[in-house]
C-alpha cells in the first residue's frame, strides 16, 4: 500500500524498552512533499522552509539519490567493508612510523628551530596513537555538530542539497542500512585530507603516528555507530548508555519537543483571554513564536552529537538531558 507503519523496534529483545523502540509517524507515500518515486536529491531542495521539518521525520523506507546507478552504488556500502578496507591501512602505517621512531633521529619543531626542538623516540608512538584516537573523538563531534547538523538557509536550494546529502538523508532513513557507515570513496577524500594536513602540520613520523590512531578512531566511530542502530547491547553497558543516547538524538527528543510545543500551545488557547496583574498577555501568535523559539532544541536534534564517546557533549553541553524516572507505586 501506499501508507507504512512506522513503529521500530532493533531488536526484539528490546521491544519493551521504550528508549530503544522510536516510533515513527504513519506516512502516505502519495501525499509526501516528494516523489519516492524519483531520487530524492534534486527534489529536496525545492522543499524550501519545510525541508528541516520534513527531513526530521524519519522514515523506514530505502532513500534513493541519484539516477545513475553508478554514482548511486558510491553512496552506499556494507558496514564491514569499514573495517576491511580500512584497518590493514591502520596496521601498516602504525608499523612504517613506529619503525621509523625507532632509528632515532626524528625530533620536533625542528623545521622551526634546532636549538629547543624535541627528540621522539620510539616511545613516544604509544602517546602519539592515542593522542590521534581522542582526537578523532573531537573531530568527529565538531562535524556532526557544526557541519553535519548546520541550519541551511530556507532559500538556499544548494546547501539544502548539501546538507541532505552530507547528513540529512540519515535522519529521514536511519534504518537504512546501506547508509550508515561511510562509502570507501568520498570516506577516501576525507581520510586523505586529514593525512596530509598532519604530514603537513608535523614531522612525518610524528603526523603519520596521530594519523594511525585517529584512522582507528574512526574504524572504531563507524562500526559504533552502525551498532547503535542496529545492535542489541546489555542493559547498563557503555553500549547501552550511547545506544539510548542516539536514539534521544534521532527521535525521542524530536517527539518530546513537538509534544512540549503542542501542549503549550493548548494551554495559550485556554487562558487566551485571561489577564495577568501587568495587563493583557501578550497576543497568541506572539507566545507561540517565543515557544518555538524556546522549544528548538526540542522540535530537531540539536544535542547528543557524540557517536563513540559522549565526552565532548558534556564538555560543550549539548549532552542529552535525563529523562525522569518515573515513581513507583
């Protein structure tokens, strides 16, 4: 039929777990803004000002970008080709610069000055990966929050474009499995940038040892997050905490927010005509734009932007707030 139920549960172990069973809303395929019909990627920058609401409303249905069936087989990819692909790269590179440390004779700052520049043994490589892994952590919360999740202009046709083929297309099908880990080629592109700004920025043994460890970092980041979507962790784990955690970032706290703004909303009909000691209330469609101002943070997914780890949340606070457990008789 043209209409689809949309309540998910990941796992059935889950189904009465209510931070891990998001439910969607019914959606007629016949109705939608676009035609699902049609790639979506040049439609939905004609959605205007309701692209950030309509793309904020997930749905379980397969997305399809591109006519070409080529350049539409790059966007997509099956999770373990992550670490496929990926993790001999990782070892390759943490064995040529940990042996390169070894011979002794690479220091640092020493393009800048000979006199106070820094011997780095071999020693050092540990300090040096694990230094590129927190920094993948950092890198990879200021892309989901500030690139990932930016606010496209309503007018702009090409950076809504942008936006939903960066991260858009994830929020309305997160249940695409297709499309949670990064494609090898555009994740290529980006992996190289890094690279060769590190090798850049600091001697080569030196860039290349905090390469190797953020490249794990991202291993780690992208079988996390396809996990998160799609794995069963025990209840109390780390896996658990950020599994709940992501689920708020997709949907429960959308729903909270629409129901905050709902309910306010009713509550400003009610008392419409009602008085307060400084005179007439202020009128209703003054209130209610204060509440959707207010109520933002609720209606999209503006916190919880932490994949692999929530730190960088609790350091910025973006973090997710505690939902109240409620009394027991």
């Amino acid at each position: 039929g043209s209409m689809e139920n949309g309540a998910v549960a990941s796992a059935s172990s889950q189904k009465t777990d209510p931070p891990m069973e998001p439910k969607l809303k019914l959606v007629d395929w016949d109705k939608d803004l676009i035609d699902w019909r049609k790639p979506l990627l040049w439609q939905v920058g004609h959605l205007g000002e309701k692209y950030d609401e309509w793309v904020h409303q997930p749905v379980t249905k397969p997305i399809r970008l591109f006519y070409s069936d080529f350049i539409e087989a790059l966007t997509k990819t099956v999770w373990y080709s992550v670490p496929i692909i990926w993790m001999p790269l990782m070892l390759y590179l943490s064995w040529s610069y940990y042996r390169t440390l070894a011979q002794g004779d690479v220091r640092l700052f020493e393009s800048f000055t000979t006199e106070y520049s820094v011997a780095m043994p071999k020693s050092t490589f540990p300090g040096l990966f694990m230094l590129g892994m927190l920094g993948w952590t950092l890198v990879e919360y200021l892309i989901h929050r500030f690139l990932f999740h930016m606010k496209p202009p309503k007018d702009s046709y090409y950076l809504i474009t942008l936006h939903f083929v960066l991260h858009g297309q994830h929020h309305k099908a997160p249940f695409d499995e297709s499309r949670l880990v990064f494609p090898p080629v555009p994740a290529s592109l980006v992996i190289a940038f890094f690279y060769m700004f590190l090798r850049y920025l600091l001697p080569e043994a030196v860039g290349g040892s905090v390469f190797a460890g953020g490249l794990l970092g991202y291993i780690v980041y992208d079988m996390t997050h396809y996990y998160l979507h799609f794995g069963s962790p025990h209840r109390g784990s780390y896996l658990y905490h950020m599994k709940a955690h992501h689920v708020k970032h997709h949907f429960a706290h959308q729903q909270s927010g629409a129901l905050l703004l709902t309910s306010a909303r009713m509550a400003l009909r009610g008392g419409e005509n009602s008085r307060d000691r400084g005179g007439a209330l202020p009128s209703l469609p003054a209130q209610e734009t204060r509440l959707r101002a207010s109520a933002s943070l609720h209606l999209s997914p503006s916190l919880g932007f932490g994949i692999s780890t929530d730190l960088w949340d609790y350091i910025f606070h973006t973090h997710m707030p505690e939902e109240p457990h409620p009394k027991t008789q």
